[in-house]
C-alpha cells in the first residue's frame, strides 16, 4: 500500500487545494456534472457535455487542461485546445458504454449503405462517441450534438432538406424526433449487429430520421413504474429526465432536457416544490445537499459505473505529477481525426 493509498479524504482534499494553489493558472480542471463532490468542488468549470466543450474551446492560456469525467470528453476537450497545451484524465480506462456501442468500421459500412439509396443523409453523432466517429462526420457534412442541443442539430439537418442519420443513442434520437412531430412510423432504426444488405433497405425511403441502436444503460434502467411509484408517495412531485430514458418514460414525465436543464429548473422552482430526478445519483444527490429548501429525490438510485472510477485520489496523483514534473499519460487523438472532429464539433458550437 501507497503513503497516498492511506490518506484520509480531508488529507486528500487539503493535498487537493495545495497542488491546484502551486499550479495556478497553468492548470484548467473540467469536470462534469456525475463527479463526486470532491472533484466537483476543485473544479473551475462544471457542466454537462456543451458547457464544457465550449468551456475546453475557450481554454488558452492554461498549459495543462485535467478532464474529470469519461474517456471521450477528455479526447473532445483535446480536440478542441491548443496544439501546445497538454490534456490529462486521472482514469484514461473510464470509458462511456454508449460511445463503444458505434464504432468506426460499422458506421462507414452503414453509410456506405444509405448513401445508396440514391437520398440525401447528413451524418449527427451524439457526443458520447469515439473522436474517429466525430471525425467521420467532420468529413461528411456532418456534426456532433449534445443532449442540450440535439434539437438543433436535427433542425438544421432537417433545413437541408435531408434526412439525419443520428447516431449512437437511440433514445435520444427518438425522443428528439418526437419533439419534430416525427412519428416512429417515419423513423428507421439501424441495427448494427445485424447483417443488412442493400436489399434490406428498401423501408428506408420515406423515413424522415435513421437512428443507430445504442442506448445509455444509466438512463435506460428508468421505467414507467418508477414514475407512477414514486407519484403515489410522493403525490403532486415533478419529474424531470433526461432525454436518454426511454420515450415510455419521456412521455409521461413532467420536464425532459440535458443536465444542465434539469440542474438549471430544479434551481429555479420554489421552495417547497417537490422533484423526481431520473439521472445519474451522484448528481441527483449534490442538487439535494444544495437545495434543501426543496424536496428531491432520485426516480431511481442508479449511478454511472465509468464516472466513478474518476476518485478524488486518481485525481490528486495527476495533479501531484504536474507539480513534480513528473512524466505521466496524456490524452491523445491522432492528427487526421483532430483536424476532421474539430470541424464536426465546431458546427455544432456555431449552431448552439
């Protein structure tokens, strides 16, 4: 065992604020909303996916940019900093389960597909994806979006007069749809563990949106039950989701939007109201400790597996390194898939 491995959490916290005070602003901490309190609290910014890629893009002076969340956010937060400033992830194993639902191969082959049909496709990938997948849409037209503005992205692609090829999360593809009047009737639904053959896309024509299947397993284990449970104890309680449940559970809620939204209404309302939150519990619970003045509670107490290998002790020993010049691993993205992601993320920052 490690002298670190024996610190306390106050002696991890203190060590914390020592190291980010030695450092000062040549270090930039990013860190989303799922992280643990410690984290959240030594932060400069905290956001949900779009607060921090327009916080990563703004970055220019800090020489060392730390990324407290998934895997793929520190590669967008790489993406989009300057050339010479260095990016670190306390976890580079922590990895989004729904960004390893679409990879590169299956993405070009089902395209390739599409593209045969003779209609127009503009490619929109989810952020919670590979940078070659952002690249592949930075080359095709194409552009990222967030849960904070897919609305816009399908939007814009629908003002081209083409047909969005939205891809990895299904649900909030759908659920995005549905806010258009698109019904599931105008939707495709791409099944990438299947073989699909060019034969097999004749239900593509007429279809207004063609969604990828990946789903968000934090999101997708909400179900209409919780909702009704948590109404029958609770009475006249707000539920507020995100738009990657389920739209079972989307159409029966109170309130749908991105994290920020959630964190920004429940601020908003007055006190004494009561809310029902179905998103990750670390973030559920930190609303709760700073709003006590309402009544929140989780639509279910279900965490996110990948956020929570980012501890506050992973953190401080990259922040440590930093203080002793100590050689540690950096995030990195290949050139060609920076050059290309950049392009696709920034048509997503020009429309948001």
């Amino acid at each position: 065992m490690t002298a670190q491995e024996t610190l306390s959490r106050e002696e991890i916290r203190e060590r914390i604020t020592a190291a980010r005070e030695k450092l000062g602003k040549d270090v930039v901490i990013l860190a989303h909303y799922y992280q643990n309190i410690d984290i959240v609290r030594s932060a400069d910014f905290v956001g949900d996916s779009l607060q921090l890629a327009q916080s990563a893009s703004k970055q220019a002076e800090a020489r060392y940019i730390v990324f407290c969340a998934v895997s793929f956010m520190a590669e967008m937060a790489r993406i989009l900093c300057q050339p010479h400033q260095k990016v670190f992830h306390p976890e580079l194993d922590a990895k989004c389960p729904l960004a390893e639902m679409a990879v590169i191969g299956d993405v070009e082959k089902a395209w390739k597909l599409l593209s045969g049909t003779g209609r127009h496709f503009i490619p929109v990938v989810y952020v919670n994806s590979r940078a070659d997948l952002k690249a592949f849409c930075g080359k095709n037209g194409g552009l990222v979006c967030t849960s904070a503005n897919a609305k816009k992205a399908m939007d814009y692609v629908l003002s081209q007069g083409a047909v969005p090829f939205f891809f990895p999360d299904e649900n909030l593809g759908r659920n995005t749809a549905h806010t258009k009047g698109i019904s599931d009737d105008e939707i495709f639904l791409w099944e990438p563990f299947e073989e699909i053959s060019a034969a097999d896309l004749s239900g593509v024509a007429g279809k207004k949106v063609v969604l990828w299947r990946g789903f968000c397993y934090v999101h997708v284990a909400f179900r209409p039950s919780d909702v009704e449970e948590v109404r029958k104890t609770h009475g006249d309680i707000n539920v507020i989701v995100h738009p990657e449940c389920i739209p079972d559970v989307v159409r029966i809620s109170d309130f749908v939007g991105s994290t920020s939204y959630i964190k920004n209404t429940v601020e908003a309302a007055p006190p004494g109201t009561k809310w029902a939150i179905g998103t990750e519990i670390n973030f559920v619970n930190r609303l709760k400790a700073d709003h006590p003045d309402k009544l929140i509670v989780p639509l279910k107490e279900w965490g996110c597996r990948e956020m929570a290998r980012v501890t506050a002790r992973k953190f401080l020993t990259v922040l440590e390194n930093l203080v002793e010049g100590r050689v540690q691993p950096e995030v990195t993205v290949d050139p060609e898939s920076v050059r290309y992601a950049r392009i696709a993320l920034e048509r997503m920052l020009d429309i948001t």
